[in-house]
C-alpha cells in the first residue's frame, strides 16, 4: 500500500508543508534537486539534451536558441513530425498494441472505445489522406469543432501528420465564435459533429458549425455522426466522416517540418474582445509537452492519465493528446458531465479504468467539495496516486479537501502554473522532489527562469508580491507570436518590462528562498482597494476557509471613496442556509484572515455562479453586474440561467 504523504509544520505562519515519501521519490522521474540548479547553468544546453533523447529528429538542428527580442527560436532548421513522435516510433516497438486513448461516451447504455497506438496510427493516416483530398496542403489551416470524441485527436494528429496547422474549437462555443475564429485563421477545412451528449440530451453541434463557416473561407465540412440526429448536410460542401474515412488509403508518409513550422494555432480571450491566436510550433512544443508530461506527472508505462479539460482549451491540447502521446502513455477522455447521471459519474470512472493520476481544475475541485464526500465514498480511488491542479489558484480548503478526500491523504498534489501562450506547466512542485504547499504553485520547471517584479520593473524581496515574467532563454513551447498580428504580440507580452521580460498578466508572491512561488490571479483580477494592491483570489481564499462555504467569486466594484472594494458571490454547501446573519458572518471572515482593508463592501449569497461549459466562472460578467454594464454574451455559458438571478439580486 502506497505510504501517505510526509508533512511537517515548517514556517512562523504555521502553514502545512507536505514532502514526498522515500517511495515516491523512488519511483519518479526525478528525485535530485539539483536538477535545478544544473539546468539554470546552461539552460539552451538542458533542452538542447531533453530535445534529443525525448524525440525522434528527421534531421539535427543547427542551432539550439536564437533570441532577437522580442523574438526567439528553438532547434533552428531541425526536421521533425509531432504526429510521428506521437504513433509511428510507439508502433515499431511492444506499444504497437497497448491502449492510447480510452473513450468513455456519457450514456451509460453505450460503450467505451479503446484505440491502441497501432488502431490510432492507421485512423492518423487515413484521416490525413482524407485532408489531402479535400486538397489541404502543407501550411494550411484546419477548423476543428469537435466534442471530446477520439476524433478529436484523430483529427489534431492528421493535421500535424501533413504540416496543416489545426486551430480547435471549444465545441461549447457559439457559431459565431467559431465564424470568427474560422475568420482569422482563413481555415480551408472545417471538422465537425452531427451532435453530443450533454446531462443525458442530444446537443446539436452542426447547426453552429454552418453558422461558424458561413462567410469564411471554409470549403468543405467533414462531420462525425456521433448522435444520429438529423442535420443538415450541404451537397459538395458536407462529408460525412465515416464515408470518406472508408475509402481513405491506409498509409500517409509523415511531413519532415521545420522546428519552427507552426503546429496549431489557438484562441484564446484578450483584453480588447478580440480573441487572439497564439501560435505554438512543432519542435519546442513537441519537447516541452514530452518532458512536462513524464516529469510533472511521474508518467509511466502503467499509468491511466485522466486529464478531464475539454481539448478545446491549452490543457486539453497538451495533457489530453500530444503530452501522453508523445510518451507512449494511456490516456482517459470522457464526453460528458461529471454529474450525469448522478454526481459521482467522475468516480464511478475512476473506479472502473483504475486512473492512476487525475488532473482538474479547483472550480471543479470546489463543485465536488459541495456535492459532500459521499458520493466519493461510493468508490474504491486507491488507484489514484497522484493529483494535478490547473487552470487558477487554489485556495487551501479545496487543496486540503482534495487532497484528503479524493487522494485519500496518500497522493502529491501537483499544482501547476501555466497559459494558452506557455504551452505547458512551467511553475509546479516535482513528484519526486516536492514540496506540496496548499496554495504555494512551487518552482519554475528546470531550465526556466521567472521572476517577480514590482510597477517600476524591480524584482521583488522573499514574501513580497508583483507581476510574474519570464526571462530569456525562453521555454521552447512558448508561443511563437499572434497570428497575423505582431503589433499586438508586442504590445501584448513585452510593452510592459520591455523586450527583456514576457510579461505574463499574472500575479505572483515569492514564497521563500528556495524560489517557490504564489501564483495570485491575473493582474485585471488585483484590486486596489484605497491604495492597497489585493488580489482577488486572497479574498476567496479566505471565504472558501469558511465552513459554509462551497465555492465563491470575488471582483472588483467600484467605490467613490476606496477606488475599489471586493464584492463576493458565494454559493453555500448543502445544508447551509443564507441570511444576514451569515452573510456578516463572512465579511468577519475575511477581516479576520487578511485584515479590515480586504473587508467586502457586499456578499452575494447565490445558488449558482455563471459558468462555461468547462467549468470556468465568468468573472466577466459579474464584473460587469457589480459596474452595472450590460453582461453581454451569454449563449456560451453552461447555466446562463443564472445570470438572472444575479441580476435580481444585485439589483440590476
């Protein structure tokens, strides 16, 4: 039986500090903390070293770095394919046959898929061919709009498999979303679904996908028959997946790409409205997904690797395709809701495929906690040896909760840091090496370096907190620019500390000298309440410590007097009820965890907070119902319900 996690008290604030057991530091990857200090000495000659034993190159590169600000490139002039890194080099070995996706529908009447490397290898290759015939050729754009369907994988590696970039979709997302998105990547191809299932219905995806292709450059719309509904199909534009699939040749050669050639492009929310899309390349991303996977996750040849975000976001592209992949790992993808059809869904699949290292978010986390710890109870997890967080800062009661509960006190909590723009988790503790701090991400990943600095561009003192940056040489996997738009790249990530620093929008907080780092939230999540720079997630860490307390939100409103005071939404446990009472009863709360300047001018006790279909709480619009601004679009949210009943309550 795996020993529980070894914990001691460790700082004058009395703050639990969890370390790793002689077992786990056995089995990792990587156990020498040296590890860190040998790759900050030559950080281009550590990836240079990862690049090479962690993949297969067509041809060596000439140069390992190149930086001319505000630009840089990785293995410069090396040959490479993802898509061959991913399935060919597994296939010549005893991974020929060994499971690489496992596929679980959401109704319980269907059944699984299981593709092996050798299954997935020959659906690559035929739905590449498929590509080529619809006359997609090296460098152009594919649309994909898929639901988390082994397609959606089949569809990613085919494209990286003949050179075209992919640029996913959120299947969640509104047709015109999708239009727009189609838009600027000036997409040929589009690939879809008939539908999806969602809590037990039937989720029509090809209306939306018309929409998204209406007026773009799309030609041609390949569509998967996933629920059978009747859709619409528009003769000499529409094929069905499954027709041309069978009379698709068998065997595609992979396309040699330049290190530097981008392998997806993908969108993600900016500050002006405007999506942006980040361009990541094939062989700096194919390193860092590799080395982040296997390092980050203690990943090997045994393990079930469960990362539950939708493929339409960074997390989903990484740690649910090419990371896994790329190790020759088994991966979990589930379709649906983690409540459907009761609240212990995730569970019941853990139990059933034995997942041995879960990765989700901590407002999925928090949505969990409130279910109560029953419904875990149902299950047997002890093949969970491993937990990851990602996505935004955790506060310690869902850390402690997770932890306890869901890894039954024996498992790390890997609690990573990372961006659409990164590519892969560059913050977070190693499993080998630790430590496991609630709240606390942990060091850059060996080989990065990042800093802290204050508004005048100073780093910051130990126990002092600024804005996150990166400095050269920069993570291979990093973005490579903004499609079509380098203005914007520079104004966006180095207008700020210049072209020294990638300025990542983030706060962050040195925790102590060994370079352990708070992550705080995005800076447009900082207030500053009468002059006093506070983070929004300091003030949900403290509410979510409160007993009653499931889940919360904290944002900004506008005061005359203070410039800004917090306003909190917060969703009660079951059981609890709200009254005036409570709701004082949480601003004390607060005062007594951080202190009377973090005090909220208001609590807004709700039974629901307006969610994606991911899971993510749009602070958007409860920013925009705290400033009495129109909430805007809502057609993509999970529970757009809600926002009406926030509208009443706040009095809009």
């Amino acid at each position: 039986m795996q020993e529980k996690v070894q914990w001691v008290r460790e700082d004058p604030k009395n703050r639990l500090v969890f370390w790793p057991t002689e077992e786990m530091k056995k089995k990792a990857w990587v156990s020498d903390e040296s590890i860190y200090t040998k790759a900050a000495e030559d950080p281009v000659a550590f990836w240079a070293q990862r690049a090479k034993e962690g993949l297969e190159w067509f041809e060596p590169w000439k140069e390992a770095y190149i930086w001319k600000p505000p630009f840089y490139k990785w293995f410069v002039d090396g040959k490479i394919n993802a898509a061959y890194n991913s399935l060919d080099r597994h296939i010549k070995t005893w991974r020929k046959n060994k499971a690489a996706i496992i596929w679980e529908p959401e109704p319980v009447n269907q059944q699984k898929r299981v593709l092996t490397y050798f299954d997935l290898y020959r659906k690559v290759c035929k739905f590449a061919n498929v590509l080529k015939g619809l006359g997609v050729e090296r460098g152009d754009r594919v649309g994909i709009y898929l639901p988390m369907i082994p397609e959606v994988q089949i569809a990613m590696l085919a494209c990286a498999r003949i050179g075209a970039p992919h640029s996913v979709v959120f299947s969640a997302f509104s047709g015109e979303s999708l239009r727009n998105r189609m838009k600027d990547a000036e997409a040929n191809v589009l690939v879809t679904a008939d539908g999806y299932y969602r809590r037990g219905k039937g989720i029509d995806l090809k209306t939306n996908a018309d929409i998204g292709a209406e007026n773009t450059s799309i030609e041609h719309v390949v569509v998967v028959k996933r629920t059978g509904a009747d859709v619409s199909m528009s003769e000499g534009r529409d094929h069905w997946w499954h027709k041309l699939m069978a009379k698709a040749p068998l065997h595609c050669d992979p396309e040699p790409m330049d290190s530097e050639d981008p392998l997806f492009i993908l969108y993600t929310s900016g500050t002006t409205g405007k999506p942006k899309g980040i361009i990541h390349d094939t062989g700096g991303y194919s390193t860092v997904a590799y080395w982040t996977s296997k390092w980050d996750f203690d990943l090997h040849d045994e393990d079930i690797f469960w990362c539950t975000a939708d493929i339409g976001w960074i997390t989903g592209h990484t740690y649910a395709c090419y990371g896994p992949l790329l190790n020759g790992a088994t991966s979990l993808i589930y379709e649906g809701a983690p409540n459907y059809p009761e609240v212990d869904r995730w569970w019941q699949i853990v139990e059933k495929y034995g997942v041995t290292i879960f990765y989700t978010a901590p407002t999925a986390i928090r949505m969990i906690l409130r279910w109560g710890e029953e419904w875990l109870k149902k299950h047997d997890l002890s093949s969970i040896r491993l937990l990851g967080s990602v996505g935004e800062p955790i506060n310690q009661d869902a850390w402690m909760w997770y932890f306890k509960n869901v890894g039954g006190g024996r498992c790390p909590i890997i609690d990573t840091w990372w961006q659409t723009e990164t590519g892969a988790t560059l913050i977070n503790a190693l499993p080998g090496i630790g430590p496991f701090i609630p709240t606390v991400a942990g060091r850059s990943f060996p080989g990065t370096k990042h800093d802290i600095y204050d508004e005048t561009g100073n780093p910051v003192e130990i126990g002092e907190g600024g804005y996150l940056v990166q400095k050269s040489p920069f993570a291979p996997g990093m973005l490579r620019g903004v499609y079509k738009d380098p203005d914007r790249y520079r104004a966006q990530y180095w207008s700020v500390y210049g072209d020294e620093a990638y300025y990542t929008s983030d706060g962050a907080i040195w925790w102590d000298e060994s370079g352990n780092i708070r992550l705080t939230g995005r800076v447009d999540d900082v207030m500053k309440v009468a002059g006093h720079r506070m983070s929004t997630a300091e003030v949900e860490n403290a509410l979510t410590q409160h007993s009653s307390v499931a889940e919360c939100a904290v944002v900004a409103a506008p005061h005359d007097i203070k410039g800004e005071v917090p306003v909190a939404f917060v969703v009660l446990r079951q059981g609890q009820t709200p009254s005036k009472d409570l709701e004082a009863e949480l601003i004390q709360q607060v005062v007594k965890v951080i202190g009377p300047t973090a005090k909220p001018e208001r609590i807004v006790l709700t039974d629901a907070l307006p969610k994606t279909r991911s899971g993510k709480i749009m602070r958007r619009i409860l920013k925009a119902l705290v400033k009495g601004e129109t909430v805007g679009d809502v057609t993509t949210l999970m529970n757009p319900e809600a926002v009406e009943d926030l509208k009443e309550k706040v009095g809009q």
